[in-house]
C-alpha cells in the first residue's frame, strides 16, 4: 500500500487544560466554534492515547495515510 505521511509534525498549543484524545480532518471547513461546514476526511484516537494537558502546553502530531494501491 501507499503511505503519505506529512513532512513534519504539526503543533498545537493548548490554551486550557483539558484531556486530548486523538484529532481530525476536515476539509475546507471552518476554524470558527460550533461551525459545521466542511467534509470530515479522517478522525481517529492518538497511538499513544490520551494526554492531559495545560494551558501553554504542546502536542506535535503526525498524520500517516495508507491506500491500498
């Protein structure tokens, strides 16, 4: 299969704390809270599983694609 991994890993900073799960793609939508346009492309749990995080902290996130070709 093909894989497609991105060139580095994106950051995001936190800006409260909380618990992250895992992430998800939306293609052309919105950064706007509670906007719901756009087309969900991918969205899945972190392999490492969740992280408590803090207001100032990091999470670097890397996303792989694999197709069968």
């Amino acid at each position: 299969p093909a894989v497609l991994t991105t060139s580095a890993a994106v950051v995001f900073t936190m800006t409260s704390s909380g618990t992250v799960a895992g992430a998800f793609i939306n293609v052309n939508g919105s950064a706007t809270i509670d906007n719901t346009t756009g087309i969900l492309f991918s969205a899945g749990d972190f392999t490492a599983g969740s992280k408590t995080v803090t207001s100032g902290d990091t999470i670097n996130v890397t996303y792989t694609l694999s197709a069968a070709g």
